[in-house]
C-alpha cells in the first residue's frame, strides 16, 4: 500500500486527465481546492493500478463566473487529476464553512 500525495487541507489544483476513466467533471478543470479528506486507496474502473480517492472543497467562483459566496462545493477526484497548487496558501487563504 502506498502513501496518498495530498493530505487534508493541502490545497490542490484540478488537471487534465488524458485518457481513461476520469471520474472528474469538465468544470472542475484548473480549478483550485482544498483537500477534506483521503476516502481510501481503490482501484478506478478499467485500471489495474491502485489510486487513491479524495474529497477536495471547492469555492463556487473557482468553479463557475457567476456562483454566490460563502458555500462549498465538494467533488471526489482520482489523485491523478489532481496536482500541487504552490499558487496559494492555505493558512492565509480559508473556504468559508
């Protein structure tokens, strides 16, 4: 078993996945989050390969121009679409609850 890339509260950035099963919705692409929690270590449907599956927190506005303030958008993604997001920091920069 392996160790996950992302822990709670890492601050991630949504990529491109390329090809095969992407469990990632088109909006979310390039969007920034923050990790919430690391639901476990499965492997994705037509993969051999183990990935783990985490619960990233999203602000509207980083989803869509036109969202309303102070809510919270929750997608579960495959670690490999996610990346580092070194743009921004999370203790100076909190989702409101």
């Amino acid at each position: 078993m392996n160790d996950p890339a992302f822990e709670p509260r890492d601050r991630v950035v949504v990529g491109e996945v390329s090809q095969g099963y992407k469990r990632r919705p088109d909006y979310a692409q390039n969007a920034s989050g923050i990790v919430e929690c690391v639901h476990g270590e499965y492997f994705p449907p037509d993969t051999a390969e183990s990935e783990f599956l985490y619960s990233v927190r999203f602000d509207p506005s980083e989803l869509w121009e036109d969202s309303e303030s102070n809510q919270a958008v929750y997608i579960d993604l495959w670690e490999s679409a996610l990346k580092p997001d070194d743009m921004r920091d999370v203790e100076n920069e909190r989702l409101q609850p």
